[in-house]
C-alpha cells in the first residue's frame, strides 16, 4: 500500500529554505514521519510505503464487522493523519492512497482531497482522468519520444486514461513499441517497479531545529518519530545497527539565556564551547540498548517513556539524536532450545516498569561485597549471550543431602519480643503474623555473632544474631529453629528467618 502526497500550491522559496534547515522539503519530511521508505518524483509530488500503518492506526477488529471494513477503516484513519499532520505544517496537499505507487502519484495530482483506491477499482479511479496528466517519466520514456506518443495519441482520438486502458495491447506495442505498452500499464494502473528511496543525510545522527517550541507529547512524538526513521533508514543502508541512543533536547531558556548574553545564533556552535550548558535548560540523555537494534517503532517507545518518566521543564526549539553504529545482531536458535522473549518487547516492558516504579527498581539484583547484612544493588537486566554448562551430576557435589537446610528470609524482619537471661534468650513471643509460628521456649541457642559497619554514615549499623531452637507444644509445628537478632541502635528484637 503506498500513499502519495501533491503540493497544490508548492512555493519554490519555502521549499529551498526548509532544504538549507532540514536537508529535504517540508513534503519528504512530512513522509518521513509515517515511513523510512520515501521516493520524492517531482518537488511537489512525494509517494511512500505505508504498508503496516495499521497497526498504529487502525481499528480494533472488535469493532468492526468484516476484515475489509476493517482494511478500509485503518486506511482512511492513514489518509486523515496525513491530512492532521500536513495541516499543522501549513500545507495544502492532495492524498491518494492505492495498492500501486504511480496509481496513488496520479491520483493525488488530478484528484482535490483525499483518494483511495481500492485494489479492483484502480480503472475506475484513474479512467476519467485527462491523457494530458499522464507522467511519461514514470514509465521511463524520454522527453522527444513523449512528444511523439502524445501526438499518436491525439491523432487516434485517446483523451483519457480510459481510451488509452482500452485499446488492444497488440496493437500498442506494433505502432508504439515497449515505451506504449509501458504507458498503457500505467493508465491502467497495473504497473509493477520499485521506487526510488530519498537517501537520507550520510552520519548517524539526526537534527531539527522547530520553527515553534514544542511542549506536548503528541506533536514532540511526530518530530522523533521522522528523525528516527531517517537515522534508521541509514543504518539499513550500511547494514548496520546501534546499542547506544543519544537525545539532546534544547529549550527556551537555552535561547533567552543567549539574547540576554549576546551570544548570536552564528557563532554558537555548541551550547558547551560557549558555558551556556551549566546556566541553560539543555537535556541530553543517552539510552543504552542491551542488544544492537535498528527499528524506529522500538527506539521511538524508549525515547518516549524516558521523556515521561524525565520531561523538559522548558518548550522545545530544537532536537538532536546520534547513534552509536554497530554490527547488528546474529543469533539463531536450536529445535531444542526454548524460545527466550524478543530483545526489543523485553527492552520495551523494562522501559514501561522503569516509568512506574523508578529505574533504580528495576534490574536484576546483584550482592554487593559489603557486610551489610542483606545488602544488594539493582542492576541492568541482559539477556545471557550464552548459556552456562551445567554439572554433570549436581549429586557428586552433594554426598550427604540429608545435611543441607534451606534458610527462608523474610523481608522485612518479623518484630518479636525476647526474654533474656543474662543476655541470652529464653524466650520468644512474636508479634502480628508471626504469633502462630514463632513463638515458644528455647531449647538451645548458638551465638552471639556480632556485626557492625558504616559507622560515618546516618544509616549505621550494629547487631547480634542468635540461632535458636523453639519448643511450643500448643502449635502445630512443636519445632521451630530461626535465626534472630537484636538490633544494637535501638535495641530491639527481630526474626530474620527460618530454617526449612
């Protein structure tokens, strides 16, 4: 499916400024937003791939009664975003939508509004349509030879797309050769080729400098998702990917903090080479991806929930994303291995938790080297890249099972209150959930061990802990051995846990 956009009213001027800013014409930047796969046929025509568009823009199949209403809804929904984003850009274009690249170029070039062909009715689309508004150049025929063919064509009293689809190919291709069996398939609207990609700026780092700041989510997601899409068309080109995203936000204080400076626009290269980054509002962030990837969808996700979870104080004039390029990545899977979760849906839903409950609380826990007891760090969730080798036989470890125990800690501790007798305890009763556990006389215990640390910090710590043995014949489980502490600062007591 490809959607093509026509400038009814193109401004030579406005196009060459955009170009000097941006590299392209408002048009291909416009396209760039819905897909990497531009092809740009004249300054006012642009045609691109829309294929999968439904995905994001179409209806739940819920709500709809057939398949093909369905196909229908999300490709109008297409057209109408086109429309909405063309509109905020002050440009006054015609859409055409159609199964067939040239199809959708003249359809958008004769027809006012919004076009959609569906795949049975291209002739009747494109039939009426003046033999004048044929595009020789999409079917590869030179400029004299056009001249001679539009003449033939008067002669013969063809007027229109129709008159022209009509006529029996045999005889098209004895007086016209393959240049008027060409044509013919493109009045028809049955043409088959391959555009032509824009190609986007050589480098892996894209910019935009916006003509008004920017503070809402939605129209920011339009400008990142065009960047996106050209930097990963790029690293498609040089089959390449990246595993390190860079987004550098500039807002208005950046610039109020330049006019009140003097600084011009003209010799500020950098906001850093002239000490504006310690005083203005400039965000940079960088994403660091656990696999090389290079779809715009997934990285356009990640930029957004970072961007929730951290957003600018300030409106945004101007945007700047860099990719670190990689070799991209190789893994193929054995019939007997189990399928482990897509690198990018996992990066996505870590991402989704990280804006929830905070990037410190996600990751995967890692023990520090510390005596602290319990004392841990979250780190970066990775995919293993290998698998370990397992033991042969994890028995030959183990020649006395029957002497393993298994210690079940509770977080956080269990308060209880302890009877001593001369510093040793005698007895346990705990409080709230624990009463029906712990809770008893000891019958042996082994300890004091004392700990302590961090004594410069507000947090210090200091305690003794005591492994002990619980008799209590009223509960079910007559006995119960725990380990217990008494914690030094504020001398309390508490269970840490049990032994199973």
């Amino acid at each position: 499916m490809f959607a093509c956009i026509y400038d009814r009213i193109a401004s030579k001027t406005a196009a060459t400024d955009s170009e000097n800013e941006t590299g392209f014409s408002p048009l291909v930047d416009l396209a760039f937003t819905f897909s990497p796969l531009v092809e740009q046929t004249k300054a006012d025509t642009v045609v691109f791939d829309v294929t999968g568009q439904d995905l994001l823009f179409g209806t739940h199949p819920n709500v709809l009664a057939n398949e093909l209403n369905a196909q229908n809804d999300s490709v109008r929904n297409v057209a109408d975003e086109i429309a909405r984003r063309a509109a905020k850009l002050n440009l006054k274009i015609n859409i055409a939508i159609a199964a067939n690249p040239d199809a959708a170029i003249h359809a958008a070039r004769c027809c006012k509004g919004t076009t959609i062909i569906d795949g049975d009715d291209v002739l009747l689309h494109l039939a009426p349509l003046s033999i004048r508004k044929l595009d020789y150049s999409l079917a590869r025929v030179e400029a004299d030879r056009a001249e001679e063919i539009q003449e033939t064509f008067a002669l013969w009293g063809v007027c229109t797309f129709g008159d022209l689809a009509r006529l029996p190919l045999a005889g098209v291709a004895e007086r016209l050769g393959q240049d008027g069996v060409r044509l013919q398939k493109l009045a028809q609207g049955k043409t088959d080729r391959q555009i032509h990609l824009v190609r986007p700026p050589i480098g892996f780092e894209q910019s935009l400098e916006l003509e008004d700041p920017i503070s809402e989510l939605e129209p920011f997601s339009f400008i990142l998702s065009r960047l996106l899409n050209q930097l990963c068309a790029n690293l498609h080109e040089y089959a390449l990917a990246t595993n390190e995203l860079r987004l550098r936000l500039v807002t208005e204080r950046c610039l109020e903090y330049r006019l009140q400076s003097g600084i011009s626009a003209a010799n500020e290269k950098d906001p850093t080479e002239v000490g504006v980054l310690n005083t203005c509002d400039l965000h940079e962030r960088t994403i660091t991806l656990p696999v090389p990837m290079r779809d715009p969808k997934t990285l356009l996700r990640l930029l957004l929930f970072d961007i929730e979870a951290q957003p600018p104080s300030a409106p945004i004039i101007k945007v700047s994303i860099s990719a670190q390029p990689v070799k991209p990545r190789a893994s193929q899977t054995g019939l007997f291995i189990p399928l482990a979760p897509e690198p990018e849906k996992l990066e996505i839903t870590l991402a989704r938790l990280a804006k929830l409950v905070g990037g410190e609380n996600v990751g995967s826990p890692e023990s520090l080297d510390a005596h602290r007891p319990d004392s841990f760090r979250m780190k970066r969730f990775r995919l293993a890249t290998q698998r370990k080798k397992s033991r042969s036989n994890l028995q030959s470890v183990i020649r006395n099972p029957q002497s393993v125990m298994g210690f079940r800690m509770f977080r956080p501790a269990w308060r209880v209150d302890v009877e001593t007798i001369q510093g040793k305890p005698t007895r346990i009763s705990a409080r709230g959930q624990a009463s029906t556990r712990i809770r008893g006389q000891v019958v042996c215990a082994a300890g004091p061990w004392r700990g302590s640390g961090d004594w410069w910090r507000s947090d210090v710590w200091a305690r003794d802990e005591w492994d002990v043995a619980l008799v209590d014949p009223n509960a079910r489980e007559s006995k119960v051995i725990c380990r217990i502490y008494r914690d030094l600062t504020n001398e309390q007591w508490f269970v840490e846990g049990i032994y199973d």
